[in-house]
C-alpha cells in the first residue's frame, strides 16, 4: 500500500494554527483514502518545552517526530537553528521513509522546508504537493525583515519556487494567492485552491443575555469593538490605535482585545500611558470559552497589511465567519477578505488610510442592531456555501485518491 506523508513543523497534540488544520484534516480523511497516513514533524510544541514521543499512532496516523532545537521563538539566531535542525532531521527521516510512487504533502512551516520535500521526491520518485499556507520569503519582504534585492531573498525565493513549479500539485488558500502564483510564472492546472475552514466545530453564537461573559468581564451594555487572536506585525496597528483614541471618552462604546502579539503588547502599553478606561485586554481563551468569548462583541476587527494580500489568509476569519459574527476588515478592498465581504455584503471593508471612514462606520453600527443582525445573518451564509470543512475534506480526497 502506497503511503502519503505529511510534512510540518507542529502536529497534533499541538495547538498552533498549522498543526490544528493539518491534525483536523487527517483525522477526517484518512479512512477515506486507500493509503498509510504517515506525518513527519518535531518533537518541540510552538508554545512551551513539551518534548513530545519520538513514534506514536494517533487516530490511524503514523506519527514520526524528529529531534530537533528547542531555542523557542525569542530570538532569531534560535529559531534559525531550530529550523535547520528540522531541515536536518527532516531529510534523514524521509530519506528512510518515502519509496517510489509515494505521495510526499508538505505544509510551510518552516520556511522552504518544500525544497527538502523536493529534493526527496526527486530522488526517491515520489509524488510532491505543496499545501501552502503562506508565501516565504516575499512575507518577510513584505515586512521589511529581508530587503527584496538581497542575496539572499533572492535565493530563497528561488528554491522555493523550484518545488512549487515542479510538484504536481500546489494546494493554497485562496484566490490571491493563485493569483501571486500564476504571476510567477506556475502553471495554473498545477494550482488548486482549498479554502481554510473553522476547526473548532463546536463553536456557536450565543446572545449576549445566556453569555456568562458579559457580566465577568462588566461589558453590561456596551456596544463591544473586539478583536480575537494574535495581532502582530502582519496586522495594522495604526489605525486600530487612532480609533480607540477617537473613542477615548465615548462611555457607550468598549474596546476588547483577546489574544496576544506585538502590538497587543504595544497596544496595551498605549492605553495603560493614557489612562482609558473603555478598553480590555484578556488572553487566550480555552477551547470551551471560544464560543463564549467570541461573541461577546458586536463587531469583530481583522485587519491586514495590504502589501501582504495573496501571501497569506488571516486564519481568524474562519472562527468568525462560522458562527455569524459581524466583521469589520481593515486592509485592501480589493483582497481577499475584502472582496468576500463587499461582494456579498457580509461585512465592512476600511482601507487603513481612510481613518474617518473607520470612525464613522463603528459610530454608525454601534446604533444599528437591526444591520448588525442582517451582516451576521449574511456572513453565516458566506460561510455556509464557501467554508465549510466538508468541503474542503473532500477536494483534499479527490486529489490525494488522483
């Protein structure tokens, strides 16, 4: 029986973004598929020292974690060698592992590991997919953390696109980043696009009367600006800060910030300097509290930098699209989220420079409750006919059965 192998950096126990999608998608696939699962992945977890089992089989899937750093992520030298030491022990593993006619799906965590993944499935004759979450290294160009006419952007740029255009298939996530693909000269029968989906298949809507939340953290009745999950660098900051200082006296309307990042950090030093009172900061919630903590706030921000449209996907708005919870985007109009939620009305696009128009618009909902309800009623149905998992279950069946 052939075996079809998986590549990422985090697997399940683990709880970061890529290793919940991939550990969900498995786990929901692999009796649909005539194959041996068999993931290939670390024994480190991206939050803690945890070392997890070097060989486990969890849920019918063939777990092999190889040993690798534990600098963590506080350092960019540490994490570089966390990285290479994957690469390393990566190579070796699947060396071992991968025969002829084999199906080889690696994720992009780390960066470039494809070019690993490429090289073994050359040598060994098997089969490459590409499931690409985000597009390294033009993020990190993006960002300003590699200057794009340096060697070594370039070079890295390079090797990756060696494995995506000659895998068989590249699997992204959405639209834009097809686009950014075809730009670079990939073939396009080569691309598929499976949307991201809501892991958390439990979560749901609860109104504000039965939600316990509202009450413990005294948001009585407030009109709730929230944003869940990490808000770093990708993210805009700027015009999130100026319209919670448009909003400093504004006792009717409350900011909530649930999560972690950079600029919740920068964001919660800001607020703390000037004294405002209308603004939360919480942690991350448990899994049992997301319902909950979701929707506690009437309007929902996701923001992200423009520069960075078709290189990745905000993971936040599945959750929130999933249980009907209106969104209030901030970022290019013309992008992927923005173009889902101007096109079917499901939600409210800001570009970040337009700050007047940003203020208006939370003015203006926070005395709709009738338009609220409808977006909320919209974006459901968005998420209904476009992101459901079942759907993208099934396209990850029919190309992995190809």
């Amino acid at each position: 029986m052939k075996k079809i192998i998986f590549i990422n950096r985090f697997f399940y126990p683990d709880q970061s973004a890529t290793s919940q999608i991939l550990s969900d998608l498995l786990f929901n696939i692999n009796s649909k598929v005539d194959a041996d699962f068999h993931v290939v992945t670390s024994r480190s977890a991206y939050q803690g020292d945890a070392r997890l089992a070097p060989e486990e089989l969890i849920n019918g899937v063939k777990t092999h974690r190889v040993w690798t750093s534990n600098f963590g992520r506080k350092t960019l030298p540490g994490r570089a060698i966390d990285y290479l030491t994957f690469y390393l022990s990566a190579l070796v593993k699947l060396l071992f592992l991968v025969s002829k006619g084999d199906v080889v799906v690696v994720k992009t965590d780390p960066p470039v590991i494809s070019f690993v993944a490429w090289m073994v499935a050359s040598v060994k004759g098997a089969r490459l997919i590409n499931w690409i979450q985000d597009l390294f290294p033009e993020v990190a160009g993006a960002l300003g953390v590699i200057k794009t006419n340096a060697l070594v952007y370039r070079s890295l740029k390079n090797i990756k696109n060696i494995s995506i255009k000659t895998a068989e298939h590249n699997v992204v996530i959405g639209d834009c980043m097809k686009n950014k693909l075809i730009q670079e000269g990939i073939d396009e029968n080569r691309i598929e696009v499976i949307h991201n989906w809501n892991i958390n298949k439990n979560e749901r809507y609860i109104a504000k009367k039965d939600n316990d939340l509202i009450d413990e953290w005294n948001l009585g009745d407030k009109f709730v600006v929230g944003y869940s999950g990490n808000f770093g660098r990708a993210h805009e900051y700027e015009p999130v800060r100026q319209l919670i200082d448009s909003f400093a006296n504004d006792t009717h309307i409350e900011f909530l910030f649930i999560g972690g990042g950079k600029y919740y950090d920068d964001l919660r030093d800001h607020v703390a300097e000037e004294g405002y009172s209308n603004v939360q900061f919480r942690p991350y919630q448990d899994k049992d509290r997301l319902s909950h903590s979701l929707s506690v706030a009437d309007l929902h921000i996701i923001s992200l930098v423009p520069e960075l449209e078709g290189l990745i996907v905000p993971s936040k708005f599945y959750g929130l699209a999933a249980i009907g919870a209106p969104i209030l985007f901030i970022g290019d109009e013309s992008g992927e989220i923005g173009r889902i939620l101007n096109d079917n009305e499901a939600g409210y696009v800001v570009s970040p420079a337009h700050h007047e128009q940003l203020i208006n618009i939370v003015r203006e909902l926070s005395t709709m409750p009738v338009e609220l309800e409808e977006t909320r009623s919209r974006i459901r149905q968005v998420y209904d006919s476009m992101y459901k998992p079942q759907a993208s279950y099934d396209k990850w069946i029919r190309i992995l059965r190809s």
